[in-house]
C-alpha cells in the first residue's frame, strides 16, 4: 500500500495524476479531511475509522491528510511525501489564496481583510 501525502503547494497534484494513471481504480483520493482547516483535530478520529473501511481494493491513497490517519497500517504501507523550499511553498500558497481565496480558512480570510504582504 503507497500512502502519498499531498502537502498543498509541493507538486502533489502533478504527482497525483501520476499515481491516477498506475494505479487507476485501484487509487483513493483522500482529500475531504482539510488539516490545515480549524477543528481539523475533533474530526481526525472519525477520518481514520472511515479510512479504515474504504481501504478495500486500493493500492494507493493520495492527498491532503495528516499522515498517521494512515499509521495503524504499519508495515503494510509505504510512504512518499514531496517537499519544496518552505519560502517557495510560502510565496506560492499566498499567489494562490489571492486567485482562488479560500473563505472557510480564517487565514485566508485576515489575509485577505488585512491586504497582507509577503
């Protein structure tokens, strides 16, 4: 099992459409738990007993998580995460939110009120 944690900003998406076309049917796109979204602890619990269920005929799961939702596969899983120059990452996340704002994050949101700058 490849468990690919997709960090926002870090060429996940690219790589996504990799893993789509290898492992196709067989790949779970896990981009409903929003981490970096407030409350995201309170409902971390409930993510990983549903993970726990959908992990029938899958190969691969990719996207936004923190990773131990996945931990209690031990050694049955192999992990790939993609990094980027955190002032990159930063610069391009705050490009980002300015073109596509996502409203629900309150950083976003006191970016945006406040006109922040990098």
């Amino acid at each position: 099992m490849l468990i690919s944690v997709h960090i926002p900003k870090a060429a996940g998406t690219s790589f996504g459409r990799q893993l789509e076309r290898h492992f196709g049917p067989r790949l779970l796109l896990d981009y409903a738990d929003r981490p970096l979204a407030p409350g995201h602890r309170l409902r971390r619990l409930a993510g990983a007993l549903r993970a726990r269920a959908q992990l029938t005929d899958v190969d691969c799961v990719h996207g936004h998580f923190c990773a131990d939702k996945y931990a209690w596969l031990g050694a049955r899983a192999r992990w790939i995460v993609w990094l980027r120059d955190p002032l990159q990452r930063l610069a391009s996340h705050y490009h980002y939110w300015q073109r596509v704002p996502d409203l629900r994050n309150p950083d976003c949101r006191a970016l945006l009120q406040r006109r922040l700058s990098l």
